[in-house]
C-alpha cells in the first residue's frame, strides 16, 4: 500500500492520480501495507504544470458575484484538494514504523480528497474552464515540506491547524454563494456540504493520530504543538471558528476554549453530523 502511495504520489497528471488513488483504496484489503519500509524520500509531489504557483498575496482576488470571480473560487478550492490528495499521500508513505490502521486511515483520505477534486473539477467544467486556468499559492505543500521529517509535527500543523482551518472558512465561503443564488453556485454550496462533512473525519484521523503519538513519545500534547507551530511557521488563528465541526473532528474542549478570540465571540456553524 505504502508503495502504492508513493506511485500515485509522483504522477504528475491530476486524472491519473485521481485514478491511481481510487484503485488503490478499491485493492485496500489486498494490500501489504510494509509498515516498517524505509521508502526512499521524494520532496515534491508529482503536478502538471499549471496552475502557475505564486505568492499567497499575488492571488488576484476576485468577486464571487461574477462568472469568473465563481470559477475562480472553485479553482482555488479546487487546488487546496489536489494538494489534500498529496498530503494524504504523503502521510501514508513517507512515516515509517506507525500501525497498520494509521496507513488506512490516510489512504481514505485521499480516496476521499480525489472524490473532492472531482467534484469540483467537474464544476469547474461546467463553467467553461479547467483546473490550471486560474494562479495559485502553494501554502499547504510548504507545510508538509517543513514537517517532512516529524511525523508528529505534520500531524499537528497539517491535519489539525492547515486543513482545520478549511472547517472554519467553508460555512463563510458557502454563505457567501446562497447571497449569489445562481444555479453554479448553488451547485457549488451543495459540493462545499459534501466536503465540510468529510473534511470533518480527516481532521478527526489528524487528532487522533497526534494525540497517539504523543502518548508514545511522552509528549505534552499542547506544549508540543505550539512548539512545532513556532518552529515551522505554522499560522496565527484568527476568529471566526467552526466550533460545531472542531468539536466533532475531535478537538478537546479545552483546545476549544485555548483558541484566540481577539474580542470577538467565537462562532458556530450549522450543525454538522458524520
């Protein structure tokens, strides 16, 4: 399986990576896992070559109000899930010597994170454009890159800081599409419902298996974190913060109650059921 991963890993074509997942997570039973493998380290996952990658603050921004402020939008969703299917993957092959149960968990998350990117690359298609036509920044992939060589780092800053940020904006971003009302983004907010409502289990895999490994390594697990957030820049959170979803995906009430308010009252959202 681990092997697999790495395979899909590398493609560089988004339909045959989408592909190679879905037939891995359909072999799963089969599989040998090789837990105890050391695989060799590729740093950069495999991506066509557009779209181009610049800096977070060279994105243009645009209104969602517009046909191309739309499709914009779902692009820059979209590529967040191309890199989730990488990050999934990487999770799965890169970290030796953790159970077999850890290596599943990560291979459905990226079975999950390619039925995402399809979904919205099919949306996409409907509004006339493809996935590359529109810039974007690479923020998540520098994550994983800096936490290459710490697992529980990457389970920290990864799972349950980058992606649980996902939870916090995509009730926002929906809201924002039901004050559009078109058919596209209606069809779009119904897709953001899917996604919210997985996304929810893979921040729940992130929290349990950094919870796990800091048992077995005799961490403290927020000391730890906000040590691994200073040393590889994870980000400052800021309100509003889905707390209907954080608590589901496993965030302890305590974590909960940690989280910056900045003199704002924390936010919920709908509530989520998985």
């Amino acid at each position: 399986m681990r092997l697999g991963a790495l395979a899909a890993f590398t493609l560089a074509d988004p339909v045959a990576k989408v592909a190679a997942v879905q037939s891995l997570w359909a072999e799963r039973a089969s599989l040998t896992i090789a837990t105890d493998r050391q695989l060799e380290l590729s740093s950069q996952p495999g991506r066509p070559a557009l779209p181009l990658l610049v800096l977070p603050k060279e994105v243009p921004r645009r209104s969602p109000y517009t046909a191309e402020g739309h499709a914009a939008l779902v692009h820059s969703i979209a590529h967040i899930e191309f890199n989730a299917i990488n990050l999934a993957l990487d999770a799965a092959w890169r970290f030796a010597d953790m159970p077999e149960e850890y290596y599943r968990d990560w291979l459905r998350v990226a079975f999950e994170e390619s039925q995402h990117f399809t979904l919205l690359a099919e949306h996409l298609a409907t509004l006339g454009h493809g996935y590359g036509d529109f810039p974007a920044h690479d923020g998540l992939w520098t994550m994983a890159e800096n936490t290459r060589h710490d697992v529980v780092a990457r389970m920290a800053l990864v799972p349950r800081t980058l992606e649980a940020r996902g939870l916090d904006a995509t009730p926002i971003i929906q809201a924002k599409l039901r004050k559009v009302a078109s058919p596209a983004a209606l069809q779009a907010v119904a897709i953001l419902d899917t996604i919210l409502r997985e996304e929810v289990g893979h921040v729940a895999i992130g929290n349990h298996w950094y919870h796990w490994l800091c048992v077995r390594k005799g961490l403290n697990s927020a000391q730890f974190h906000s040590q691994a957030a200073l040393q590889h820049g994870g980000p400052s959170l800021k309100p509003p913060f889905n707390l209907a979803a954080r608590k589901l995906a496993g965030f302890t009430q305590e974590e909960l109650d940690a989280l910056p308010s900045i003199g704002m009252p924390l936010q919920t959202a709908p509530e989520i059921t998985v």
